[in-house]
C-alpha cells in the first residue's frame, strides 16, 4: 500500500442534507479533488448535476465498502456525514492513517471520546482527526475555550445549544434517527466531581430570554458538547442542555421509562425505522437566530458569560464543515485528535459566520 494520500475530499454521505450542502459550498469556492460517495449511482448523478463543474461521484454499497476504498485508495479528506458514528467514526478515522484527514459530525460522548482517544496515534502518524465539526460542539466549545483563555480551572460550567433551522419536504432519515434514538435510550448526562454522571433525561429545564428578544426552552439531553467542554475547561462540574430536548410538561414525566424501552435492541430498531421514514414538512426556522450560550464560575466569585449567534443551524453546520474540511486540506491543522475550536481556536466559529456577544 502507498502511504501517501491523493488529493481527494470523499464526502461519505454526499446524497444526505448536510453532504448536498457542503458539497456545493466546497465546488462553489473553487477546491478541487471533491469526490461524492453513496449508495447510489442515480442520486449521486443528480446531486453532481446541480453542482458547479465537473464533479466525480463514487457508487460504493455500504459502510463496509466505503471503509475498505478509504484503507485501498487513500484519499486526503475524509468527511463522515453517515451517522451511526458510534461505530462509523473510530474505524473510517483510523483508516485515514498514515498521513490522511479525518472530519465529521458526531455529537455523542462516548464517539468524541474514542476519536480523541486516537491523539497519539494520529500525532504519529500525521495525520489531523476533527470530531464534532457543526453546529453540535462548536457552538458551545467555541465559547468557553474563549472565556476560559487565560484563567484557572473553573469550578462550574453551564453551557446551553439552541438551535433553529428550517425544515424540508422529506423524511427525518436514519442517520439523524439513530442520533434521536439513542440520545433518548442513553439518558441525560452532566459531569459531577469530573466525571460523566447520569441525570434524568429533560431536567435541568431552561427558559431563555435571547439576546434578539425571542424565547426558547432547553432541557438536559447526553451530548459531546459535555466532553467538549470538559476538554477545554477541566471544570468538576459541567451542565449542558438543549433545545431539541423534549421540553413538554406533558412528556418529561414519559422520558425515564422510554429511556429504559430503547435499551431494549428490538424496540430501539422499531423506533429508528418509524423515525426514519416519519414525514417532515418545509417549514422556515422557528426563531431568526441558532444561539450556543455559556455561564462559566471560578472559585474566587468570577462568572462569565457570552452568546454565540449564528443564522438557520444546519447552514451553520455545513459553513463550520466547510472551514475544517478547508484547513484539513490545506494542512493548516494541526496534527492529532480533536474537537473544532481545540483544533482551529475559537475563530473557527467566527470565520463560519457566527458573532459572539458577551454577556
Ligand atoms: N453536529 C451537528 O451539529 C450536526 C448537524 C447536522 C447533522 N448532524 C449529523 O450528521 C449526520 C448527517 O446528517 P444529515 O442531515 O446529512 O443526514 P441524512 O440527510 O440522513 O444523510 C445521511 C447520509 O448517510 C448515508 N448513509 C446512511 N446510512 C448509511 C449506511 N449504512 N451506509 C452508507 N451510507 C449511509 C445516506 O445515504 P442514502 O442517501 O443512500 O440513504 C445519506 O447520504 C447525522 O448523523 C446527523 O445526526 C450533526
């Protein structure tokens, strides 16, 4: 096997929402190599269609396959827009290695954690491994790397994600399902003296009053934003929530015992199939802005805090995408495993199109 890499970009995933969208902010700014993978010849053609110039699509059956064309053929970039990064992640990252970039979206702990796991092993072999490169992460991790610049370890972290995006006609699609599904199945998560702690799913309950005059509610769901923000300020204690959590009165009561049912394999398969093919209706944003939102508290009775404001989130996500997929390309990141702003600096979120206002 020839370890050096060609330069290619694989967006595995390209038929997907995200994989449309970042193929045609990657063609539109004119950076060559770009390669659309997926599991069919026809959707591939028609996406490639809509794209400017001439673009090469790669018909590959499966998660299995496209694993083995990454090991075979070596491309520079990779970009993992398949979901399921429970087990889709770690194996296509070290595929990447030797010399070979790895990027997608995984927004769970346990994912984030494997891939930073792979630091040392990426270092070696030079290669730039970036987990969490959206909306999801980014938009809290950017504000407390930023505000923890500097100071001592804070004693408690509050971080809040409050997107809002515009629907499409369409269906959910197994790749967001699986990430609804298993968030559900896991339960909420919040560090307590340093370490992931379990606490009930929808607690933690939020009433935002947003910088723009709008609300939005917020509960506690087990995302990487955790992890992320665990990385970057070592706090003991560390709170997140979000305003995808269910925060109905009437179905917080529900979620412990619908936690305990998706543990239950065949019942979590019957819910990823229904969520999956569950119709969604074009709809715009429901509020003008995606805020990501940070309280930090030192001991000595220093608090700050500070708001991310970026537009409709998944096009936030594919311009955060579209920046690390530009740095892995260019070889400007640096060598290793991690989350977005450890690896790019806080200024990821701004060149993406996002502005922070202090608090
Ligand atoms: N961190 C964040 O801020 C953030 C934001 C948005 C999305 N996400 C995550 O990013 C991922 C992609 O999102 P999306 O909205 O683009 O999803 P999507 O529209 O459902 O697209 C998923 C893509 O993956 C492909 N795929 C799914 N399972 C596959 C398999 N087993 N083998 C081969 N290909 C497979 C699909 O191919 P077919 O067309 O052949 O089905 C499709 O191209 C999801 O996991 C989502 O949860 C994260």
């Amino acid at each position: 096997m020839d370890d050096k890499p060609i330069d290619e970009i694989w967006i595995l995933g390209a038929t997907g929402k995200v994989g449309r969208a970042l193929a045609g902010r990657l063609t539109a700014a004119r950076i060559p190599g770009v390669v659309l993978v997926g599991r069919s010849a026809e959707r591939l053609a028609s996406i490639a269609e809509t794209l400017d110039g001439p673009i090469r699509t790669r018909r590959l059956a499966g998660f299995a396959e496209m694993l083995a064309a990454v090991q075979r053929e070596r491309p520079l970039v990779v970009v993992n827009l398949l979901g399921s990064y429970a087990g889709t992640a770690v194996p296509l990252a070290k595929a990447c290695m030797p010399n070979g970039n790895y990027v997608d979206l995984s927004i769970d702990n346990d994912t984030l954690s494997g891939l930073i796991g792979l630091h040392d092993e990426a270092r070696a072999a030079n290669s730039s491994v970036i987990g969490g490169a959206g909306f999801g992460v980014l938009a809290t991790e950017a504000l407390v790397v930023r505000l923890c610049a500097g100071m001592p370890y804070p004693s408690r972290v509050q971080i809040d994600a409050l997107s809002s995006s515009a629907s499409e006609d369409g269906v959910m699609g197994e790749a967001l399902a699986v990430t609804a599904v298993d968030v559900m199945a896991l339960g909420g998560r919040a560090y307590r003296e340093g370490r992931l702690t379990p606490v009930p799913l929808g607690s933690n309950l939020r009433n935002h009053a947003l910088p723009d005059g709008t609300t939005v509610k917020s509960a506690a769901v087990p995302s990487g934003e955790l992890f992320a923000a665990r990385q970057a300020s070592n706090a003991p204690t560390i709170d997140f929530t979000s305003a995808l959590a269910p925060t109905s009165p009437l179905i917080r009561p529900a979620l412990p015992l619908l936690s305990r049912l998706l543990q239950i394999p065949s019942m979590r398969r019957m819910m990823i199939t229904s969520m999956a093919a569950s119709k969604t209706r074009r709809a715009p944003r429901p509020r003008p802005h995606s805020w990501g939102h940070a309280v930090i508290d030192w001991a000595d009775g220093t608090r700050r805090e500070s708001w991310l404001r970026a537009d409709d989130a998944m096009d936030y996500t594919a311009d955060v995408l579209t920046a690390v997929v530009r740095a892995l390309y260019a070889g400007t990141a640096p060598r290793g495993a991690c989350t977005p702003a450890a690896a790019l600096g806080p200024g990821l979120a701004t060149d993406a199109g996002a502005t922070f206002l202090d608090g």
